[in-house]
C-alpha cells in the first residue's frame, strides 16, 4: 500500500526561546498496549516479496568505498566500509561499556511489553529464516547478566518526546548510560512530537541526543516512527518529514537506520492497533505473540518491528567484529561549495551535513532579488541543481544554538539579484527546468556578530511528504 500524492505546506511555531508551542494530543495520551505473553515461534517464516527486510538491499554495483547512499527503496542501513569505520570510531571513544548490552531509548512504542521482551524467552536452536540466521546475536544478549530485552530504561517512558530523554542534569539518558553501560541504544522519537508541529525543534533534539550517544562510545540505532492514522491527512506529512529529519541525521553521521515505516505503510492497517497509532501485535490463542514471525504474524507492527531490530543489531555486530560490509550506493558529494565549484546535487532525497566555519567564502552578502533585507555576510556554501523539467522541492535547514544559517534558492546566474525564494528554516519551490543554485549563508546579527557553524540540510519531492 501506498500513499496518495498530496501536497502540504506545513507550518512549524514556536512560543519563546526553544519553546514549542502548544501540541496537538499526545500520541501517548492513550493507554499503553503491552503485550500480555510468552513468545513462540511455530514458524520462522520470511515477509512477502514486498516487504523486503530480509538484507533491506536494492541492487548495487559494487562495494563503495565512500559514504553510503541510504536509500529509500530499502528498510536497513548498508553497512559499508566507510559506515563500518565510522561505528569502530564510535566504540573507541569508551572502553567501558558492555558489547553484550543496549539500551532502550523512545516512548510507548519502546516502553512496550511487546517490544523485544519476548526475546528472552525464544529458544536459541530455532530458525530465523532460511536465507540468514540472527540467533548468534540472540544468543549474544540473551547471555548476558542482565537482559537488555525485557530490563525497564531510564530513557524510555511512555508520553516522552526526544527533548524529554536529554533534558535535566543529569538527564534520563545519561543516567542510563551510566548506570547499564550498554555498547548500544535502540532509538525511536517522533510519534509525540509531530504533535507540537515543531520540526526544528525535533532536529535540534534528535540531533543533541545523537552526539550524546555517539560521545559516550555507544552507537545509536536510529528507527523511523510508524504511521500515524488517527488523523492520516494531517499526520502524513508531519510523520515523513521526522523520518527524513531520521534518516539524515543517521545517513550522515554513518550510524545504522530501521526504516520501520517504510515497512509498516505496506501492512495491513498499517501494522497499527485499534487506536490507529499504537503498533498492533499478533495473537494466537488469546495470547500474544510477538516473536512470531510467521508469514501471517509479519503483517503485526510489533513482530515486524522486533524482528527489524534484531537484524539489525546482527549487522552492527558484525560489521565491528569481522569488517562485513553489505552492498550499497556510494554517496561522494562532489564539489568544494565555493561559487567556482559547487557541490553537486545529483540526486533526491539528499541529505547534507556541513559548519559554515570551514567556509572561506563570503561572496554572497545581501539577496536582493528576493527583496531580503537580512545581513547574510557570513560564510556560505553553495549547492548546484540541474533538471530535466521543473520540480516542487521541499528545502529543509536545521541548525542548533545560535548558529542561523539560511536557505536561498538562486537561477543559474548565481547572484545576489537572482535570488528565487528564501527561508529562514524551511520552503517548497517550484525548482525550474535547467540550472539552479542553492546558497546556504550564515545570518550577521546587528551587533555584527557571524552566526556560523553546523548545519544539516534535506531535500525531497514534494511527493515523498505524502502517499496513497
């Protein structure tokens, strides 16, 4: 099942200083749907041909050697060479944790009995599947002296949005870290914050609590949220454009990505439970049976979704332990950024994450064709576009403290006065036929102060907000 094509311009508030404004109802506002049962696995059967999620891989030539490309049209992150360097680098920032440890990290969804406590009690001797086997890395946490399947987190609670796990001193994610020490975390955040309409502020949070993780010497597993159809029209949008925000941040920073959604919108209902935002769980006999990966059970969010991560678990492990790469498309983005020699956007999603303060150039100040009065000295990178007919694109910056760096959409002749559009954080423009530049510029405050630094940057279809 896909979604209808439909497109949304969204608005994003914010009351005061980093402030959200006031949300939309919690997704968490109903009650938790825990499962109520021992796992079994009758038959360890595979999704249909659809789903995908047996290696998550598309056809590729090649091992790249550059970062990799995450891919929409597949549900688990490669692990490449580059991706498997940029994970050891994580594990070598703490010598202290333990590689038979993760810990939970999300809401409801992650709270839930449904979610991986059924692990502890599969036998080890069953099948996976046919075509891979997981139960070494089953067999791997299960050993260890205190489950991370079934132990209670201190950085999942049910109602919490991103913000809420690194808020506070020490904040529930550090006490976490510190009190479990695992090597590492399974993350989901987003279904509660759609709710406040705030992308910039998911970002910056996300973002926060990424490099939270990542400093500590434990590897995030980023997972995108599940639909959300207690109001599809409204949510569909606000849903995907958080799950881009997650496949950024993971694409760039190298780390591993679930694509849960892209799995759940195939199931039916979505793989969703009767509140039409919880992910249902298969039952046999009164009792659930979330472990069950039966053809008939993989059409159950949380069966999908415990399977999703044990996989994908099994791949991080094993890509620190034996260099294991799985095959992908390398994503070198060329160019300098300078006005002379752009980087090149040469394909959609693209996804960017870049400091102005490596920028040498200041070339472009103040975007007069677009009637912008903003000081914009500071130092800027410059993307190059090219298409074959025009498009509606969805421009997306996000930036965090007091770095402000701004988007502005140019034609081909790449001055000040052919400035197209501009945003402060986000805008959809109908990008014309040919060439076009994309200026990201770093804001000067009236005190003259250059407001420079890390930027992440995502560009999609407009298409790609909505479905069918």
């Amino acid at each position: 099942m896909r979604f209808a094509l439909v497109l949304c311009v969204l608005s994003w508030g914010c009351d005061g200083e980093g402030v959200p404004a006031e949300p939309l109802p919690a997704a968490d506002a109903s009650p938790d749907l825990v499962g109520d049962g021992g796992p079994s696995i009758p038959d360890a059967g595979t999704p249909g041909s659809d789903a995908q999620i047996v290696d998550g891989s598309s056809p590729a030539d090649g091992d790249p050697e550059g970062r990799a490309y995450y891919s929409p049209e597949r549900t688990l992150s490669p692990i490449t060479a580059s991706t498997g360097r940029a994970l050891r680098e994580i594990v070598a920032r703490a010598d202290d944790l333990r590689a038979d440890r993760f810990s939970k990290v999300g809401a409801s969804a992650t709270v839930s009995r449904s979610f991986l406590h059924c692990f502890d009690s599969v036998s080890a001797a069953a099948e996976l599947d046919d075509a891979e086997s997981t139960w070494p890395t089953l067999d791997f946490f299960q050993a260890s002296t205190n489950s991370p399947f079934s132990r209670t987190s201190l950085s999942a609670t049910v109602g919490w949005t991103a913000s809420r796990a690194i808020g506070g001193e020490p904040s529930p994610l550090s006490e976490e870290l510190e009190s479990f020490l695992p090597r590492y975390a399974v993350v989901m955040y987003g279904t509660n914050d759609v709710g406040y309409r705030n992308l910039p502020w998911y970002a910056e949070n996300l973002w926060n609590l990424i490099e939270q993780l990542t400093d500590r010497g434990v590897i995030p597993l980023l997972t995108t949220i599940m639909p959300r159809d207690d109001d599809a029209g409204a949510w569909d949008p606000l849903v995907r454009e958080h799950n881009a925000v997650v496949r950024a941040l993971a694409e760039t920073y190298e780390i591993p990505l679930i694509d849960y959604h892209r799995e759940m919108v195939q199931l039916p209902d979505h793989g969703l439970s009767r509140d039409q935002i919880h992910p249902s769980t298969y039952r046999l006999d009164g009792r659930s049976r979330a472990c069950d990966f039966s053809e008939d059970a993989l059409e159950y969010g949380y069966n999908i979704r415990n399977l999703l991560t044990l996989r994908m678990l099994h791949a991080t492990r094993s890509a620190l332990s034996a260099d294991e790469t799985t095959r992908g498309v390398a994503q070198a983005v060329r160019g300098s950024g300078s006005r002379d020699d752009p980087f090149l956007i040469e394909h959609f999603p693209f996804r960017d994450r870049r400091n102005t303060l490596f920028s040498e150039q200041r070339v472009l100040n103040r975007y007069s064709g677009c009637d912008a009065p903003q000081d914009e000295s500071g130092p800027e990178y410059v993307y190059r576009i090219e298409l074959e007919s025009p498009q509606s694109l969805r421009f997306l910056v996000f930036d965090r403290g007091d770095v402000d760096i701004d988007l502005h959409l140019l034609d081909d002749s790449l001055t000040e006065s052919g400035c197209l559009d501009r945003a402060h954080q986000s805008m959809t423009a109908r990008v014309p036929a040919g060439v076009s530049y994309l200026s990201l510029d770093t804001f000067v405050s009236s005190s003259g102060e250059e407001m420079a630094g890390e930027y992440l940057l995502v560009i999609l279809p407009t298409e790609d907000l909505s479905g069918s």
